[in-house]
C-alpha cells in the first residue's frame, strides 16, 4: 500500500558533500550523500527514487559530467561525480520520481496491459464492410481464442491478438492505429497518478567547487564491441562529448570522412529518434558532396556510393494516422534479408514506442533481434552493428508519464544491455549524454547532440 504522508519531496530532500574541501583537481571524485524525506523532512527507510546527478558549468566553459547513483535501499543514497575539467562548477541533484511513483510506474507497467490502445481496421473488399477491432500485444486468457485474430509470428518472436470481426475474416486486417488513453486508471488513481509523479517533481540544489587540472588518463580504446567497463560513459565540454569507454573523435564533413563513408551502405532501423540519424546522414552526405574536388563531385554523382536507409520498426506504435499491415516488416524479418558485410552498418533505434508496453513485449523482441543478428554475423562476420539505447525525454502530464515515464525508458536500457551485452556489437549507451541537459530534455535531441551520437558511431566503423 502507498503511503502519501512518506512520499520523498525534493525540498525537504537533503545533500550533503562528503569529501568537501576547497580545491579538487581534475579526475577526482565528488562524493554527495543524498538523505530522502517526506513532507514533513523525516528520512525514508526504503530506497527506490529516481534520482540524476550532475556536474555542471555555464562560464567560462560549458560543461557537464553526469553522476552515478547509488541506492542503499534505505532511504540513502551517494552520489558519485567525476570532475571533468578545470573551473567552476556547480552540482545539481533532480528528484525524477519519488519511490512511491516508481511503485505505482511498476504497477501500470505490469498490470495494465492496455496503456496504449491499437485498434486495427478489418476490410472487406467484396462489401465495403469495415469493422475497428481492438488489439493488444498480451493474449487475454478469459477470452474464448475462437474469438481472437492471433496475428503471431515465431521468427520476430512477436505476439498480436486482435478481437475478432463479426462478419469480417481475420485476414482482411488492412490499418493499424493507436486508438485514445487508455481507461485502466478510475479518476480515483488518476489523481493519486498525478499527485506523485507531478507533485512530487523536480528539486535541484547547488553547490560550487573550484578545480584545478591534472595530466590526463590513459589511452582510451577503439569505438565498438565489448568496451570495458566504466564508472561513468563520459562528460560534455563546449558542446563536444567525450566517452571514458573509447576514443571518439570528431568527423566533419570533409574529405577524409568521405574517404571513410564512400561505398558503405547504412540500414537505421527503429523508432523517429533512428529516423534523426538517418536525416543526419543524408544531410552529411550532401554537404561533404559540395565540398568534394570537381572529379570526385562527378563520380559521386555517377555512383551514388553511399547507401542510407531506414526502416520505421512495427508496431507498437504511437501514431494515431492508420499504416497498412502490408507495410510493416519486423526488425529480425529485415536483418535476415541484409547482406551484410565489411561496408554494411545496421544501426538500431528501438525503445521509445515501448515504453507504453508490457517488458515482456520489449524483452521478446530484442531476444528475436538478437538470434537475427547472430544469424548474419555468421554469414558476414564483418557486419559492424550498433545498438543505440533510450534518452531522457519531455513528459507533460499524468497521461503522458503513464506512457512515457523516463523511469521506463531506463528499465528498457538495462533490459536491453543485459540482452545485448555479450555480442558482438557496439551498445552505445546515450542515456547520460541526455542527462546532461541545460534547459529540457528532448525526445528527439538537438542536432549538436545528434552529431555527437554519430561521431561515437564513426569511430567504431571509420579506422
């Protein structure tokens, strides 16, 4: 049962700096002990608030390292911050959502199977008939399965289950959309809904510290699979982000990135936020072409030598304009047809329309992505593959964060990693470069923060 009275409040949340003094030097730690409280400041006895951390700075330089934290599941945590770079900085700490939200978060999670309603379109052509039938990724066991479309497929691992038509046959499904909110929620719990994810918001506290410089740290290696691990992925300064797991460096549109990209073809399969590296390619691509000595223009221009597609993922979507069931083709379905290869890059950008859904809708998905991409390793070694995870992003209002919950966005990622962790890929985990954020966070990120994702990724292919 949730306690309202114990719910964490940010304002009443206290930070303490353990190893305070005046002066830190570059590459040491900050260590912050964050003591949760309720309303009425006494201490929590149980762990579980979403907290983020960071280490910023605004003048002279811009720069920001993104904290870890530690829960020791009683009502304590500490923050770990790594100091980055010389100057001034100040330490924020956000209270995402208190232990309670991620309780009800959890509970809407696992039990209500329909936050996002799919409806789909049955058609028959013969009769102009046309009948919308509510859909879902779960099988509802109460339901006689005569009753039921089952629309399943075994290679993509995926289930559909739609309500069956009347008069209509299951295989004249033509259109597939999402339909309004759901109505799991009374009004009832949409007030307590509202009351812990939107009352219980953010705080942020500051504190600031003068750095001094140190010589800096070992070599880093190259971009790509199996990177060792690392306290924390990187830092930000003057708008360039630099990774503690590898060497990225930075690639403008010249002629040695084209030298790099030429006769490479890229497949960015996923949601919109794929979609952004797609449209960065194209663009980097027509901009290095201008700038090109005339020959090279010309047979560029013959040629076409470096391919982009993209392709959305299936549903879940959050889309209300209907797409044609004809249309959709399953990630797993798409890698067995690539012929891979040495100049063949397949990105992933898969989480941001799942975070509305059961885990085990997103967990059957990415084991079938993973077998996929086992099975074209094995015909083309060679194949580079990446998996880009989740970001920060914008939430407005109980309804959304019943959808679109960072916390859920974060338990996608480590689900993810935890599949995905052993191939032989590069998880390039952006969760931190979005944490890191001046003013709000974006679903879809700048396109500065875009082309930082996408040096990470030309490191890993361009030698």
């Amino acid at each position: 049962e949730i306690s309202i009275s114990r719910m964490t409040i940010a304002y009443t949340t206290s930070l303490h700096l353990i190893n305070d003094r005046d002066v830190f030097k570059v590459g040491e730690t900050l260590f912050i002990k964050i003591v949760a409280k309720d309303a009425m400041a006494r201490p929590k006895s149980y762990g579980e608030d979403f907290f983020l951390a960071k280490l910023y700075s605004n003048s002279p330089i811009q720069a920001c390292s993104p904290g870890k934290i530690i829960d020791y599941g009683n009502g304590t945590y500490l923050a770990k911050l790594f100091l980055c770079c010389p100057g001034k900085f100040s330490v924020s700490v956000k209270l995402i959502h208190s232990s309670e939200a991620v309780q009800v978060l959890r509970r809407a999670r696992d039990t209500f199977l329909d936050r996002r309603v799919t409806i789909c379109d049955f058609y028959d052509e013969k009769t102009s008939r046309s009948e919308w039938k509510q859909c879902s990724f779960s099988q509802n066991d109460s339901v006689n399965p005569r009753d039921i479309c089952d629309f399943s497929k075994r290679v993509p691992n995926s289930t559909f289950y739609c309500a069956r038509p009347r008069t209509i046959s299951c295989n004249s499904i033509l259109h597939c959309k999402r339909a309004e909110y759901s109505n799991s929620f009374d009004v009832l719990s949409r007030k307590l809904f509202y009351f812990l994810l939107i009352q219980g918001g953010l705080g942020e506290k500051a504190r600031q510290q003068c750095i001094h410089d140190t010589p800096r740290g070992e070599a880093l290696p190259r971009c790509g699979p199996h990177l060792p691990k690392k306290t924390y992925e990187g830092f930000w300064f003057n708008n360039t982000w630099y990774s503690f797991r590898c060497n990225s460096r930075q690639f403008p549109p010249s002629l040695e990135t084209y030298t790099c990209l030429q006769n490479k073809t890229f497949f960015v399969i996923g949601d919109s936020t794929g979609r952004q590296y797609w449209g960065f390619l194209k663009n980097l691509v027509e901009d290095i072409n201008t700038r090109l000595p005339e020959a090279m223009k010309e047979w560029e221009k013959k040629h076409d030598s470096i391919k982009i597609n993209f392709l959305f993922h299936t549903f879940p979507r959050n889309i209300r304009e209907p797409i044609k069931v004809n249309d959709f083709i399953y990630a797993a379905d798409k890698i067995d047809s690539i012929t891979g290869g040495p100049d063949v890059v397949i990105i992933f950008s898969i989480w941001a329309h799942y975070s509305a859904e059961p885990l085990e809708t997103f967990r059957s998905r990415v084991w079938a992505i993973r077998h996929a991409i086992e099975r074209c390793l094995n015909r083309f070694p060679d194949t580079k593959v990446i998996w880009r995870t989740g970001n920060m992003r914008e939430v407005n209002g109980w309804y959304w964060a019943l959808e679109n919950s960072n916390w859920f966005a974060y338990q996608l990622l480590l689900e993810a990693k935890q599949i995905l962790g052993d191939l032989d890929i590069f998880v390039m985990d952006i969760w931190d470069i979005s944490v890191c954020d001046n003013r709000k966070y974006l679903l879809h990120p700048k396109p500065n923060v875009i082309k930082n994702h996408m040096d990470l990724i030309f490191s890993y292919i361009c030698p």
